[in-house]
C-alpha cells in the first residue's frame, strides 16, 4: 500500500514538472503574440482607439501607449496604465494598482472579447485585420442584385451601413421582387467569417460565400444556385 500511495505521488508529480513549463510557455506564448498595435473598441466599432503593447516592464506591468483620443472615445481607458497576462489566457489592461481595467480572452485568432460591468462587450483586435475588415466592410455598402444560375435577376437590394444593433447594419429590398425573397424580407446584415449573412426579423439566416468568380453565392449550393452581384 505505501509503495502503491509513493509510486502514485510520485506520478502526480512528474505531471507536475511536464505541466508547469507547458503552462509557462502558453503565457509566454500570449504575451509574444500580443506585443505590437491593437484595435479596442465597441461591438459596433463606432467608438475605436489604438492601442500599442509594448514588451518592456513598468511599475505598472509591462508598458503599453494609447493614442490621444482614446480616453474622449472610451472614457475608461483613461485609467489604464499599463498591460500584463494573468493565468494561461488573460489579457488584462490594468491600472496603476494592478487592478483589471478590464480583461480579455480571445474568442478566435487575433480577436479578443472582454466585458465591463454595466458598459457592455467591448473588442480588442489586431489593428491591421481591423482595418481590412472594414475596408471589407465598406466595399459591400451599396446595391446589389440577387440572380439564379440561369442569369435571371430575382431581386435588387441596398446594403447598407446605418447601424442595426448587435455588429448588424441595415438592408433593403427593392421593389418587385420575387416571392422567395419577398417571404425571407431580409432586414439586416453583416460580414462575418468572410461570409456576408443576411438576416430576417424572424432571425431567419442566409449565407453568401464568395467564389473563384468574385460572385457571392447562397450556402450551401444547389442545382440552382442564388448568386448575388454588385451592381
């Protein structure tokens, strides 16, 4: 019985040994990955700031730099001071004391989510994929034509960017189109994953993929595909 109990501590704390470093080296890892420019802002990106990590140490935690008009975008961040890794996947953007301003984990590569009490979600994104996707964004704005694979155009609609709450914008259909369309009554819609997403009031949803081309094409496929077309 003894020999079994040491033989087990033993194990555990060979687990140990093999796990701490593993855990070090992901912190390490994040902290690596996290230094350079970032975009915080709001879910809607209507209030945006650019904030820089840096990987030098601080009485504050490690250094970071926030742009002038950050704490008139964001009042909050006036009080962040510096940047620091707590545990195996926290970004945190703490103040003076040390104390969360507010922390962050990623949600998917270079996005990260964190949230502040009574304020809402807010993101933390790198700067160079935050400003392709909105140049993404900006070249889908304006009107569009939805057409079957024979060519015939069904429907012309306006995509637009006048906010629609929860990171969707507005979208308008044309007169006379047809009865397919008419009953889905698209409403709002938004760029996600490389996917434009049209959505109903009823929450109903239809995805378009881009093709090899450059047409946008209903998802999944079929013998008669829904293809929409910038006009």
């Amino acid at each position: 019985m003894t020999f079994r109990l040491s033989h087990a501590f033993g194990a555990l704390a060979a687990c140990a040994v093999v796990v701490s470093p593993v855990r070090a080296q992901d912190a390490a890892e994040l902290k690596k990955n996290m230094v350079g420019q970032w975009e915080l802002s709001t879910t809607d990106r209507s209030k945006t700031c650019v904030v820089t990590l840096k990987p030098d140490s601080s009485p504050q935690g490690l250094k970071l730099e926030l742009e002038p008009g950050c704490a008139a975008a964001l009042p909050f961040t006036k009080d962040i001071t510096g940047w620091n890794i707590r545990g195996l996947d926290i970004v945190r953007l703490q103040d003076g004391t040390g104390e969360a301003v507010i922390d962050f984990t990623e949600v998917e590569a270079g996005i990260l989510e964190g949230m502040r009490t009574g304020e809402g979600v807010y993101i933390l994104q790198n700067l160079a994929a935050a400003r392709s996707l909105a140049k993404s964004m900006d070249q889908m704005i304006g009107d569009w034509a939805m057409v079957r694979g024979n060519g015939n155009t069904i429907c012309g609609l306006t995509l637009t960017n006048n906010d629609a709450g929860n990171d969707n914008f507005q979208v308008f259909l044309k007169p006379k189109c047809d009865s397919t369309v008419e009953a889905f009554a698209p409403t709002q819609w938004r760029l996600e994953h490389g996917q434009i997403m049209l959505m109903s009031a009823s929450g109903e949803v239809w995805r378009f993929e881009a093709d090899d081309n450059a047409q946008w094409r209903l998802v999944p496929d079929s013998a008669d595909p829904l293809i929409m077309l910038r006009q």
